[in-house]
C-alpha cells in the first residue's frame, strides 16, 4: 500500500512536471513565432514569413494538450492550493500563448504583402516595438519557466512602454498616410502590425498576471499603467 | 450521515448553478456592450458611447468571481466528466466575454472621436457587419445557456460571413481615404472598429466552440470554415 502512494504521488509530480513542460514548449514557440514575425516585417524576408504561420498547428496542438492534461489532473489528481492555482494558470496561459502565435502569424502574412513589399516608409518604429515587445515576451516566459513573481511583476509594469510606442506609431502611419496616396495601402497594414504587437504585449502582460497569482496566491492591482490613448 | 451528504449534493448542485448564473450575467452584459457599442458607431449616440466602456469594471469583476468560483469547485467538489468539462468551460467562456467586452468599449471610445463624429462615410457596412455580429453572439448565448450543441455548431459556422463583411468593408475603407485625405483620419478609426466587431466574431465562435465540447466531449474540427483573406 504504501507503494502504490508512493507510485501516485511519484506520478502526479511526473504530470504536473510534463504539464509544465507542454506550457514551457508553447512559449518557446510563440517567442520563435514572434521573432521570426519581425524579421519578416522589418527585413523582408520571406523565410522567416513563412515560418510563424507554419508553426501555427503545432502550437494549437499543444494547446488541445495541455488543455487534455488539466483535465486530467484535475479529474484524476484534485490538485490543491498552489498546485491547483498553477494548473488553473497553465490552462489560461496556453490560451495567451496560442493568441500570440495568431498574432504573430498575422503579422508575417502581411509582411510579404506586394504593397509592404515596394513600401518606401521607414520600418525604424516597428522594429524598435518589436524588440520591446520580444523582450517582455521573453522575461514573461523567464518569470513563468522559473515561477518568479517579482519578474512578472517588473514585466507587467513595463508593457506601458509598449503602449506609448504604438502610440507613437499610429500617429507617425496616419501622416505618411496623409502625404501621399500611394502610402495608404503599405501603411494600413502597417496599421495592423503595430496593432498586432500592442495585443502580444497585452498577452504577455495576462500572462505576468497569472503567472503571480499562480505563485503568489495574491493578484495584482486590477488597472494596470497604460501608455498613450489608443485602443 | 444521509442528511449531511445529501446538503453537500444539494449545494454541489447550487454551486454549479451559480457558476451558470455568473457566466450567463457576463453574456447579458456582454452582449449589451456590444449592442451599445453599435448604436454609438451606427447613430453617433454618446450616451451609448459611455456605456460600454463603463461596464467594463463589473465584466472584469465578474471574470474573477467565475475564476474564484471554479478554483473553489474544483478544490473542494472535484466535479467529474460533464460537470468537469463544464467547470473548465465556464473558466475560458469568461474569458472570451471579457475580451468581448474590451473590444465593444474600444468600438465605443473611438466612436466619439472627433474625426469619426464629422465624417462623411457611410456606415452602412458597419451596420451590417453589427447586425450579424450581434445576431451570432446572441445565438451563441443561448446555445451556452441552453447547452445546445447543435446551436453552437450553427453559430461556429456563420462567422464566415463576418470575415466576408470585414474584408470588404476593409476594402471599401481603402478606397474612400484614396479618394480624399481628409479620410484617412475618420477612415483608420473605421478600420479598427470593423476589426474588432471581426474579433468579437472569434470569440463567439471560440464559446461555441467550448460550448460543443462541454456539452458532448467532442471538438469540433481544427479548422473553422473561414471568409476573406485578411486578419
């Protein structure tokens, strides 16, 4: 008898630990998704382009599987308090984790549209959000990988600087847009792409907030600092 | 000893139903959002305008309810097969009606822009683009609170002419800022509403989706018939 919880417990350990596994594995593809995006946007590579909506199934497989596995667990195991917090938290976070990859797949398509292709409008303020934007993503999944909520917190705060770029960005697109005609087509989509990486920072952002609540047991202030007006 | 179990049965069951009840009051109000959120866009009506964004707090407040309430379920009655699915449903349903609400408050908030107040351009695709949009998360409610799967199949399934829509209306938004500058400013704003009323679509279709599931512990196919070719 003794055995046989021992085997239980040896096991459920084994499946939170491979939940925790699928959970980690999306978000190294939804980072490799996002990174490969900008290159495509900002380098016109058609490569790169390719790649993140290629990666789109397997991220929403591992979706269905991790989802599969939380209500395993938590049929077959009843996990408790922090056990039960990041369970509940891996469920929700896929589910920010498979909308990054949308937006980052989004994003490539348009990349390799022929209107951004012969744009002549500088990409300077798409990359410099783009590498903010990555960078939270890649401390988001840092905090969550190593359960750090003080990381979390410090990323969540830090997405206001994504807001004020995308800000920024819509104001500059409309002028463009303004002086010349033929900018009109380029610079919607650009509209978009900008619009795409604001919603990774919010993702990224949600997923900060789980992941505190998930190791902390407390939630964070409900109204988080934005940056700039538009929405 | 029959008495006690039977009033934990007995409030096993009052649980669940007021997990059904949260869930369906984050519908109403959701549903209300967007439909005030249309009125504003459609007829320039500020006082349907403020509406939205002010519900937000209670939508929020609604979101943590429903995920506190489903932690305590699954903590303390560990819910099995249909209830179990029906739990983790209720956790991502709310979810997706929370997002709802953001983007029927975005559609709000630009609907009183200036640009947007003064300008020129018909409506009409809006307010079509509205109508179906309204009519599939309605729809998509009542299969949630009915729990009719065969309703959720149907509703997942008509999102294809939201995409159709939006991507005409996206054309048709080009064209006019083409024609004259002073469209562009009215224009861009048009082009985020209609793409939030096409997300507001998603999520319908991704409660759908759980609702199916939910209901009969099937999924319904990977790839959801889709119209048009932007996103």
């Amino acid at each position: 008898m003794p055995n046989e919880t021992l085997h239980t417990v040896h096991s459920y350990e084994q499946e939170l630990e491979h939940l925790r596994l699928l959970v980690n594995k999306m978000g190294g593809l939804a980072e490799r998704q996002v990174a490969q995006a900008i290159i495509a946007v900002v380098d016109h590579d058609e490569a790169a382009a390719l790649d993140a909506p290629e990666m789109d199934p397997q991220v929403d497989e591992l979706e269905r599987e991790t989802e599969a596995l939380v209500i395993r667990l938590l049929a077959l195991r009843a996990p408790m308090a922090g056990d039960l917090r990041e369970v509940v938290a891996a469920l929700k976070i896929s589910g920010d984790l498979e909308r990054i990859g949308d937006c980052a797949a989004s994003i490539a398509r348009r990349a390799m549209r022929s209107e951004l292709l012969s744009c002549p409008i500088s990409v300077t303020g798409l990359r410099s959000m783009g590498r903010l934007v990555q960078d939270n993503l890649r401390r988001t999944i840092d905090a969550m990988d190593q359960r750090d909520p003080e990381l979390a917190r410090i990323v969540w705060q830090s997405d206001t600087a994504v807001d004020e770029l995308y800000t920024a960005m819509f104001r500059e697109l409309v002028t463009y847009m303004m002086e010349d005609p033929r900018n009109i087509g380029p610079c919607t989509h650009l509209l978009f792409i900008a619009k795409n990486l604001e919603r990774i920072g919010d993702h990224a952002t949600n997923i900060s907030e789980r992941v505190y609540y998930a190791v902390t047991g407390h939630i964070l202030p409900i109204v988080r600092p934005r940056g700039g007006t538009f929405d």
